[in-house]
C-alpha cells in the first residue's frame, strides 16, 4: 500500500498528528479540559465550512475559529465557560453556523463528510507540510513552557503559591489545544477528535504515573491508533476514524483492567 503517494501522506501527517495529540493529550486530562476539545471541535467545524464558503483552505478557517475561541474561553475563564449554561450555547451557536455555511456553500456534499468524519487518506504533500509546521511549532512551545505547564497541571495549588502566572499559562495552553485540535480534525474529523486527544491520554495515566512516561505511552498509542486505523481501512474500506477510536478504546479497557488487577492484588503482596 505504500506505492501509493496518498498513503504515504497519510501515514506521515497521521504519524505526526498523533504525536501531537498524545502529548498535549496528557495536559487536557491533567487540567480537565477535554470537554473543551469537544467543544473545540465544534467550533473547528464552522470555521472550515466558513472557510468553505469564502473559498479559503478549510484548515485557515480551522484554525481562525479555535485561536479566537480559545482566546474568548480564556478571557471569559475556564470556570465560566464550564457552566452547563454557557457550554450549550456555545456548541449550539457554533454548530448552527456550520450547518448555514454549508447549506450556502454549492456542492457542499463532500465537503460536510470530510469535516465530520476525516479525510485522512485525501491530504496532500502540501497538506503534510502544513502539518509538519505546525507541530514542530507546538511541540517546540510546549517544551518550552513543560516545567511551568506540569506544575500548574498536577498541582495549581502549589503552582499559585509560587507565583506562576496561572493565567497566561491557561490562555497560552488553550491556544495549543486549538491549533492542535484544528490539526486533528482533519485525521479523525470534528465528531471523534477529543477520541483521538483524549483517550490515549487516559490510557497512559492508567499505566504509568511519571509524567514524561506518560506523554511517551500516550503518544506511541496514538501513532499505534493510526496506523491500525489505516491499515484496516485500506484492507476493509472502512472509515480511518472508526478503526482508530475502536483501538483506542480497547487499548483504554485493557489499562483499565490491569490498573484494577494491579490494585486489587498490590494489598495482598504487601500483607504477604
């Protein structure tokens, strides 16, 4: 399969995506914000189809919609925007506008499966640069502010008692989410991106308790998750997006019965 140029694409862009996704994966559980990333998504689907309707790159109206979500969740406070209230207005609003984008776009058949499901498969090389870009540039800003962002993320109180700037540090972590949340939607589409943020993540903190070996276990995950995912839908035809959620989770159920074995006879050793 990998005489075929898309292929290729796939598996690199997927690769580097997923990379992305198990590292910033593990902060999103640390400081309880995976359902930002949902909401995230939702608001990543109306930027494309904006962008769809202007005539721009869908991942430019990807990415215009996150950033300046994340600013006004920033701005209004993590706290406020989890009152069940201010979440469903937002989603609503948001997917409302997506559905009227398309609804004006001609042609716009296509165009709403790729961005709710994925279109892996249909990246380009340009695509893949693009990708390339924006991860080395997040990654890098995240390893940057890694000591501030691990200590606000498993101990604010202690984060707050020292003096970090918790507010630039939440607002600037938010921006990351966004753009790396646009960047997956175009793997696993707007409906499963928090699947691919989140679960990997979740699995890792029933493996390990080191953070670093978490965001490795997390990321290898991830890039499993995609390759399985790819090479299934290749043999089967099947949606990319099924087979990576479908892996993730079995891999998160598996974490969790170990995790459980684990306790259950750790007491029994000690006693012992």
């Amino acid at each position: 399969m990998f005489h075929y140029d898309f292929m290729q694409h796939a598996f690199i862009a997927g690769t580097i995506v997923a990379i992305m996704c198990g590292a910033i994966g593990v902060f999103v559980m640390a400081r309880g914000l995976s359902f930002i990333t949902h909401s995230f998504s939702h608001i990543g689907f109306s930027g494309a189809s904006f962008a769809i309707y202007v005539g721009w790159d869908p991942l430019e109206g990807l990415l215009l919609f996150t950033t300046v979500g994340a600013l006004s969740i920033g701005r209004m406070g993590v706290k406020f925007f989890r009152r069940e209230a201010s979440i469903s207005v937002m989603l609503s609003v948001f997917l409302g506008l997506g559905i009227l984008f398309l609804a004006l776009t001609p042609q716009s058949g296509s165009f709403t499966s790729t961005i709710l499901f994925g279109s892996v498969v249909g990246i380009s090389l340009k695509d893949v640069w693009v990708i390339v870009i924006l991860t080395a540039a997040l990654l890098c800003l995240l390893t940057l502010g890694y000591k501030m962002l691990k200590f606000d993320s498993f101990d604010p109180v202690g984060a707050e008692a020292a003096g970090l700037p918790i507010r630039f540090i939440s607002v600037a972590f938010l921006l990351l989410l966004s753009v790396g949340v646009a960047e997956a939607v175009q793997i696993v589409g707007a409906l499963l991106v928090f699947a691919l943020m989140t679960i990997p993540a979740s699995t890792a903190r029933h493996i390990t308790q080191s953070v670093f070996m978490m965001i490795v276990v997390s990321a290898v995950l991830a890039v499993l998750g995609v390759w399985v995912g790819l090479t299934l839908s290749y043999l089967t035809s099947a949606p990319v997006s099924f087979y990576i959620t479908a892996f993730e989770a079995l891999c998160y159920f598996l974490a969790l019965g170990w995790s459980a074995l684990k306790a259950k006879y750790q007491p029994m050793k000690m006693a012992a």
